[in-house]
C-alpha cells in the first residue's frame, strides 16, 4: 500500500471533469491527510483506519478537518 496508489485512487473514485475543468472539492484535505498518515505512521493498521476515514469523509459521511495541526474527525450529526 503506497502513498501515490492511495492518491490515485481517491482520484479515480471522487475526481469531476467536465472539459478542462476538475471537481475535487474534498481531495485537498484528503490528499494532505494522507501525506500525514504516510510520514507519521508506520503501523499498517493506522494508515487503513485513516484511509477507511478518509474514504467516509469523501462520502459525506463525517467531517475531516485540520485544526491546530491536529487531524479532527467528526460525524456530520455532532456540533
């Protein structure tokens, strides 16, 4: 499992194209997600628990964000 096929594929999956122009509204927190799994984890486990996150965020299912350098996960039902 490497970075750059984990990028790919969330490319694949949730990347718009209409002409010249690409949708990837989510794929900016997602991609510097990943890049911070990758170079602060090295347990398997972690990376696919952040992936599987990662692969729910892009779905609408929770929120993902960054605050105060620290990756935040929250359900869309939660304040």
């Amino acid at each position: 499992m490497t970075l750059e096929k984990e990028i790919s594929k969330l490319l694949k999956k949730y990347l718009k194209q209409d002409g010249n122009v690409c949708y990837a509204e989510k794929l900016f927190v997602a991609k510097s997600v990943l890049l911070w799994v990758y170079e602060n984890n090295k347990e398997q486990k972690a990376i696919k628990y952040y992936i599987g996150e990662i692969d729910r965020y892009l779905n609408g299912e929770i929120t993902l964000y960054w605050e105060d350098g620290t990756i935040r996960i929250r359900k869309d039902n939660q304040e």
